[in-house]
C-alpha cells in the first residue's frame, strides 16, 4: 500500500493493476485502452510477446493466449513516477471497433487485471500527488465543456492557476496566523494588534484576494453548470419563432395555427461562452384537447425549474387577462416580459403596468431586439464576459471560499474591536481549513467517492 503524502493517513492507494477503454463508445478510427498498475509493463510483454520500452511508441501485433492475432496497434509504456496516475501504465491504441476493444480487455482480464471504476484513474493521479483535488476535478470538466470559454477556464483550473490562487491566499493567512501566535506566546514583545497596521493591511488584502477569487469562481460555476432558459406564453405569441431565432436553426415548428406546439422542444446555444439550454413550450391556454392539456402541463414544469423564463406577448394582439394571471406568479427576478412581433405595429409600443418585471422589444421574425435578449439573459445569470482568469469552479469551491471569507472577517473584527489574539488565531485556522478542502486534504473517502463518481470510465 501506498500513502499519499496530501490525502491523510487514512487515505490509501490500491496497488492492483486496473484496465479501461479510455475513448468514447462507438465506431472510431482509434480505440485506447489504459492499464495502470504495477504489473503494466508484464501485461503489455503478455500481449505483444516483446519487451516494452519507456515513451517510445512501438508497433506491435497483440496477441491472444493461444498466440492468434486481436489485432496489430500502438503501445505507450510510462514508468512510475512519470505517468498520468504515478504508476506505471500502459496503453494501447487499436482499431477503434468495439469488438476488438472488447477482445483485448477480456485478454487482459483473463491475465488478472482488474476493470476500472469510474474516475479511477484521475482518484489515483490525486492519491499519487500528481494533481490536487481542484485539478482532479477539473479534468471531468474539461471533458464536459459546452462552449470553448468554458473548455479554456478548465484548462486554467487543470493547469493548477486556481489552485495556485488560493494556495497564495493560505500562505498569506498562516503567515499571519504565525505572527499573531507569535504575539500571544511572547507577550513580552507587547504587540498591540490595533495598532499594527501591517497586520490590518494583510487582513484587508486576504479579504480582497478571496473577494476577486470569489467573482472568478462565481462565473466559473455559471461557465460549467450553464443556465436553463425557458419560453412561455400564450399560443400565436411568436414562442417557437423566437426560439429558432435564438438558437439560429429551425428547430421548432412554427405555423399560423394555435396550439402547433405540444411538447417541449430544447438546444444548448453558446451566449458569449455561457451555455444555455433553451426550451421552447406549449401555449398557456385553457383547452380540453388532452394532448395539448399534457403540453400545458409540462410547459409549467419547465417554468418553474427553470433559471430565467422568457414570457412573450404578441404586441399586435396586446396583453390579455391570461397574461396578467400567468406573469403575476411569476418571480420578477427571473422573468423577462418579451413583446414580440414589434416589426407589426406602428404606435407608441406596449407595456405592462408593471414596474419589477424586465420588459424588451423584438421582432422574431426581422431579428430585431434579439441581441438585447443575449444581454439580459447574462446580466440576469450575473454573468460577465471576461475570458481571461475565470477559473471553471465548483459550487463546493465557492462554498470553502465564502467560509474562509467569513472566518478571516471575524479574525479582523475579534483583533479590531476585542484585542483578542486567541479568537483571531482560531478563526485564521479555520480559514485555512476551509480552502484547503479545495486543493484536497480530505480525510474523508465518502467525499472523494462522490467526487470520483461523476468521472467517465477509463479517467
């Protein structure tokens, strides 16, 4: 057995051999499969019936136990430390056909290797020291990336630029948690912590740190989780138009006649890098059609879990009664009255008497107003369009972050009002044990578990 010198004394690595396909299901040109452990090099000797050589691709026939061919294809040996996991491990590179793929892992199964558990691999890179939790994390993003802003942020978080950042704000907090500790051990020295104004500045400049670190990670989330956006209204208002308009394809039906619409229909379109599930729904309408009262029916479904729903009015028709009825439930923070059709009318345009609900003007039909829509659709998310060192974080990062935020708080507020060197030593501990879950010193196997457990088979 192996401790990781991060993870905790209770936290171990399995020294058993395990195997996965490491590429997508499916037909390909290319198929991987990935063997990690301490008999790889001895499973690729079994296989190819030659010696294997460090990071050097060699072309080999991979053989069955009674020396009939699988398959000829690329081997990849990387000794232990220099790998992926920090074991040795082996690939191989096939033809991508399942059955073939499928022969060579029964090959290697039959030679005692173990299959892989999901995310296994990335949990033993972790365990092994290559990567901290955050970059562990990370990589499943990276691979789940739905718009290149976010595929870059994951990058940054992998490369370990977030992990840095908040190991620079730790370093801050215990230096100044050791020069308090200081103080208290040595009163001799009478510091007066009110009056070191070294000790406020740190105090001020941990606080900003974690502020602009928040902000980053905040849009991180919002990067990696996307946003669901939901178009509801009344039948004939223009929802299924205005969907396409959005979503820049033909992808709901549109015709003249009320009620076209019965179920929901959704993309994912990339706003500025923020992705966003767009779902088009029934009419909002009293019918006896069942069917269509099914279609209402999910149509309030998706209403109320959505993030942001975008409820639109024909502007030639105007508002009606139904309309007040359905806008008026609805949390003014999240819903944008959409007045569409605005390329038909010639007057002053229509409002809603309402003075909480966001209201905007297009034309689904001309395109008018629809960038205002990708605007308001990210500043009601809180989302800002900056590429450049946004971090693709976690909401359990973000969690750590506004704790160890609070704890630094209370440290400047028991030494600024209370003098009391203890209470701020403590509550900078506390602190430090809040972003430290982030990089990973878990103790805990049923957090990793749930960490691991989102991974694809084969990372």
């Amino acid at each position: 057995m192996v401790h990781h010198p991060k993870a905790g004394s209770d936290l171990i690595v399995e020294t058993d051999t395990i195997a996965a396909i490491s590429t997508p299901a499916g037909i390909g040109g290319i198929g991987v499969i990935r063997v990690s452990g301490s008999k790889a090099s001895e499973l690729a000797h079994a296989i190819t019936g030659k010696t294997v050589i460090a990071r050097q691709a060699m072309f080999r026939s991979f053989l069955n136990g009674n020396g009939s061919l699988i398959d000829k294809g690329i081997v990849l040996f990387f000794p232990a430390p220099g790998s992926y996991t920090g074991e040795d491990v082996c690939e191989f590179h096939s033809h991508g056909s399942p059955v073939v793929l499928n022969l060579l892992l029964s090959r290697l199964q039959e030679l005692g290797v173990r299959l892989a558990e999901p995310g296994e691999y990335t949990r033993r890179a972790f365990l092994n020291g290559k990567l901290d939790l955050a970059q562990a994390e990370a990589v499943v993003d990276l691979i789940n990336s739905s718009t290149a802003v976010a595929a870059q942020s994951a990058m940054r978080s992998l490369s370990g630029e977030f992990s840095e950042r908040a190991h620079q704000i730790v370093e801050k907090i215990v230096n100044l948690r050791i020069f308090i500790e200081a103080a208290i051990d040595f009163p001799e020295e009478e510091i007066d912590f009110l009056a070191n104004s070294e000790i406020a500045l740190t105090m001020k400049q941990i606080r900003q740190d974690l502020t602009e670190l928040i902000d980053q990670s905040t849009a991180g989330c919002l990067l990696r989780e996307g946003i669901t956006v939901v178009i509801a209204g009344r039948p004939n208002a223009g929802k299924s138009s205005l969907f396409n308009r959005l979503a820049l394809q033909d992808r709901a039906i549109v015709t003249p006649h009320p009620g076209t619409t019965r179920d929901t229909v959704d993309v994912t379109i990339d706003v500025s890098g923020l992705a966003v599930r767009l779902i088009d729904t029934a009419g909002l309408r009293e019918i006896s059609d069942e069917i269509e009262q099914e279609g209402i029916s999910r149509t309030r479904q998706a209403v109320k879990s959505a993030d942001i729903v975008l409820y639109v009015i024909d502007s030639e028709q105007g508002v009606c009664d139904e309309d007040v009825q359905e806008i008026e439930v609805l949390d003014p923070a999240r819903c944008v009255i959409v007045w569409n059709k605005t390329d038909l009318i010639e007057e002053t345009r229509p409002a809603l008497a309402s003075e909480t609900h966001s209201q905007t003007y297009v034309s689904a039909l001309t395109g008018l107003g629809i960038e205002k829509i990708y605007k308001i659709l990210q500043r009601i998310a809180g989302y800002e369009v900056n590429e450049e060192g946004l971090f693709l974080a976690r909401r359990r990062h973000l969690s750590a972050m506004k704790r160890a935020s609070e704890f630094v708080a209370r440290a400047q507020d028991a030494l600024e009002r209370q003098s009391a060197g203890e209470l701020a030593a403590q509550d900078l501990w506390d602190a430090m044990k809040s972003l430290d879950q982030i990089m990973g010193t878990p103790s805990s196997d049923e957090l990793l578990g749930e960490i691991f457990a989102n991974f694809c088979i084969g990372k």
